[in-house]
C-alpha cells in the first residue's frame, strides 16, 4: 500500500542526487566538477566531496565545495579546483550530503542553462541573458565542460554582481578542460529576501 500522508508526499519531493562528475587537470591544479539535481532543498547546503585518484588507484586528494540551493527545483554545477601538485588524476569519485535545517528561503527562480563559444585555446564565453524586469544580483555560475563523448572533462566558474533587468552579461574567460568540445555554464540567482 502507497503512504499518501502529507508528510510522505513531501518526503517523497524533496530530492538530491549527483547525476554526473570529472575533471580537468591543467599542470599542478585540477578542476573537479559535479552536475547536481535537486527539488525542493530551497535554502538548504549542498556538500559536494571529491576524492581524487591516480592510475593505481590510490587517493592522492580530497577537496569539498558547499553551495546554497536557491530553487525549488533545476540542476546545479558544484565544483572547485584542488592542487595536485606532482600527481596526475586518473579518476574522480563525488559524494553529497544535503543539510536538514528546515530552512524558510524563498525558492529563486531558475535560470536556464546557457552553451559557451570557444574563443581561442581554453577560453570560452558565455552571455547570460536576463530578460525579466528585475535586475539578476549575486549570481553564482557554475560551468561544466564535455568532450566529443559527452564526458566531463573540467570546468570553472564565475560570480556576476549584476545582470540589469531585460540586459545581458558576457563571462569571458580561461576554463580549466581537457580539450572540451563544449562548455555549458549553470547560473544560479541567489534566494529572494524574506
């Protein structure tokens, strides 16, 4: 018999799960990445940890990165880059944790993601378009890049203070990817004040 109890159903809402994770390595530093779902967390932690490790297996890093869910539901990029200094990086293992504090936020609403254009070796751009009334502030952006497979093969970041309502934002800049086909970047607009 199926619980339809109020509580079961919003048990049964709130959901978290890392879909996919990788890196790219680029001399001493790696990027590593994760492309994360979620319904219903708005306002809660989401603690991404990697373990890094090498050809024979062995963990040679761990590194974690915490981000705040904003909407109610949408995919979100989590990643940071870690030093690895002397060592190379033949696979990445990413958990999550999702904090339970009850949190009263207000869901944002959810930005679309937007693909890049290569510009020149390992710089891509990205235009963020904000056509809403109300200016974006203190976006998070979060990006995620393929090979010609579809695997991630690294990525990066950005933090625009600013997308004027019905206006435009370039992010141009360096991602740290191993031959990327493509680059898509995930913006995340912050929650609404209570």
């Amino acid at each position: 018999m199926t619980d339809r109890s109020p509580a079961a159903q919003e048990e049964k809402a709130d959901h978290a799960e890392i879909l996919e994770a990788g890196f790219g390595q680029d001399g001493d530093y790696t990027w590593v990445t994760s492309l994360v779902s979620n319904t219903g967390h708005v306002g809660e932690f989401a603690t991404v940890v990697f373990n890094l490790f090498d050809e024979t297996d062995t963990l040679i890093a761990t590194e974690e990165q915490v981000e705040i869910f904003t909407s109610a539901e949408g995919v979100t990029a989590i990643g940071t880059q870690t030093d690895t200094t002397g060592k190379t990086v033949a696979r990445v293992e990413a958990t999550l944790e999702v904090s339970d504090y009850g949190s009263s936020a207000e869901p944002a609403e959810p930005v679309a993601p937007v693909d890049g254009q290569q510009t020149a070796e390992g710089d891509w751009t990205f235009t963020l378009v904000n056509g809403t009334a109300e200016d974006w502030s203190d976006l998070r952006v979060g990006i995620i890049c393929r090979s010609a497979e579809g695997t991630i093969v690294g990525g990066g970041g950005d933090f625009p203070s600013l997308v004027p309502a019905g206006g435009q934002y370039l992010i141009d800049g360096w991602v740290m990817a191993a031959s990327p086909a493509s680059c898509t970047a995930y913006p995340q607009l912050p929650s609404p004040e209570s």
